[in-house]
C-alpha cells in the first residue's frame, strides 16, 4: 500500500513541474504562439501522468479495502 501512496506523491511533483513548464510557454496568461506544439504535449503528459495517478490512488484504496475485510 505504501508503493502505491510513494507513487501518488511522484506524480504530484510531476504534475507541479508539468503545470511549471507549462506556465513557462505563457505571457500575460496566453500560450506564446511558437510554443503552441509544445504546450499541446504538456497538455497531453499532464493527462497521461493524471491517469497514472489516478490508478495509483484506486490502487491503494482497494488494498486498504481488502486488508481491512480480511483483518476482520
């Protein structure tokens, strides 16, 4: 259980620096036009890396279930 909450905090910092570099290819809260390719492939990580969270999150909560219904 505790590979799976490791996991979920990696993705978190993933997700922060992914959202960093995205802000990084912005002015005045617009995609600056030549970076337009590459924040559409930060759009595209930020989902994969959000799936892969999620998964670690279910993951875990199921684990938990299990060990509590088996404990009983």
């Amino acid at each position: 259980m505790d590979c799976h909450r490791h996991a979920v905090k990696d993705f978190d910092l993933q997700l922060d620096m992914n959202h960093l570099e995205m802000e990084m290819l912005m002015e005045d809260g617009r995609i600056i036009e030549k970076y337009m390719d590459k924040y559409e492939d930060l759009e595209q990580k930020k989902l994969k890396l959000l799936g892969g969270k999620r998964f670690h999150q279910n993951a875990g909560n199921a684990y938990w279930y299990y060990l509590e219904r088996a404990s009983k």
